[in-house]
C-alpha cells in the first residue's frame, strides 16, 4: 500500500468516527448515553472514555515522535511489521463489521475500573482528539511510517512502526465506534 493510500484510508475512517458521533451520539441525552443493556458492559459514556484515554496517549506520543525523527525521508509504499500488523489485525473489524476477537482493556483504559477517566466532556474530548488525529495524519507524511517507531501504551520497550500504530489506533477507534452503534441500535435502548 503506498503512504498517501494508507493516509487517505485513515483519514476517511476517521471522518466516518467523528460525523457518526456528532451525527448520533453528541444529541443523546444522559439517560441514554449512560445507558447499558447488562452490568458489566460499558455505556457510551465509557466507550468513549476509554477511547480518549488511548488518544491522550497515543496522540502525544505521535506528535512528538514525528516532530524530532531525523527519518523526514518518505518512502512511496509502507509495509507492516508481522507485529504490527497483528496488532492493528487483531483491532480491525469484521466484513460484517462486527469484532472478531474481544479483548480486556487494561486497568489504566479501563473506565469501568478507573472513574477518573470519565471527565463528564467525553463526546466533546472524543471529537477534539479526532480533529488532532487528522492534524497527526497530515503531518505523518512528511516522515518515514516504516523508520518512526512508536512505543505502545502498555510497554514502552514494544515499538512499532508509526505507519502500524496509526492503523491500530484507527482500526481501535472504529471498533468501539460499531460498539456505540450496537448500544443505540439496540432494541431496548431508551427512546429519549
């Protein structure tokens, strides 16, 4: 896959995240935003507290990643790491969009353990941290997304390569993304 294809493939995934959300979640009202089907499964509000909380991290780390690489030479294509691409594999949804492998968050992302991470301006965080990641694409293609290594959240001696990390982040939004849909699409979700 060439630079500007992956780009451009992130950003419109990206696009579809955000409009979704401004679209159907930011007029929700409290009730049905912290609306759950079961105990135990997160409600929108800690969808996306989690997904900014991977966003606080990963964006900061991007930027200035990109901001002090001496990699500035770009190549045409970009070609994953066998772990990288099973980590972004691993996040990627479906043909049916639906989540293939689930997973646990960890304790530090996990909004069901953490209460800090809920700030209550989770939909307006959410949106913001989109807006970043498209500044952080358009930057990315000024630098080498196979030389930028970026040191994952949970281990920071685990690098991949930037190019493998912005799909993980990406393909990590759009799956919690289909998870809120899934909440608001269900037949017992609160009508108002």
């Amino acid at each position: 896959m060439t630079v500007n294809e992956l780009i451009k493939m992130l950003t419109q995934i990206t696009l579809e995240n955000k409009e979704y959300v401004e679209k159907r979640v930011k007029k929700l009202s409290e009730e049905q935003i912290n609306w759950r089907p079961n105990p135990g499964v997160w409600n929108i509000t800690e969808v996306l507290a989690h997904l900014n909380s991977y966003s606080e991290y990963y964006h900061s780390t991007f930027s200035k990643k990109i901001e002090k690489t001496r990699f500035t030479s770009t190549k045409e294509a970009f070609v994953s790491s066998p772990l990288g691409r099973s980590a972004w594999k691993s996040m990627k949804l479906g043909n049916a969009n639906n989540v293939k492998r689930k997973f646990k968050a960890p304790k530090g992302n996990n909004p069901s353990l953490d209460s800090e991470l809920i700030s209550g301006n989770e939909v307006n965080r959410f949106l913001n941290y989109q807006d970043e990641l498209f500044q952080i694409l358009e930057k990315s293609q000024s630098v080498n997304l196979k030389k930028v290594k970026i040191p994952i959240s949970i281990s920071k001696i685990v690098r991949l390569r930037l190019g493998d990390a912005l799909l993980f982040v990406t393909y990590h939004n759009q799956r919690h993304i289909q998870q809120i849909t899934n909440l608001v699409n269900h037949k017992n979700f609160p009508k108002k």
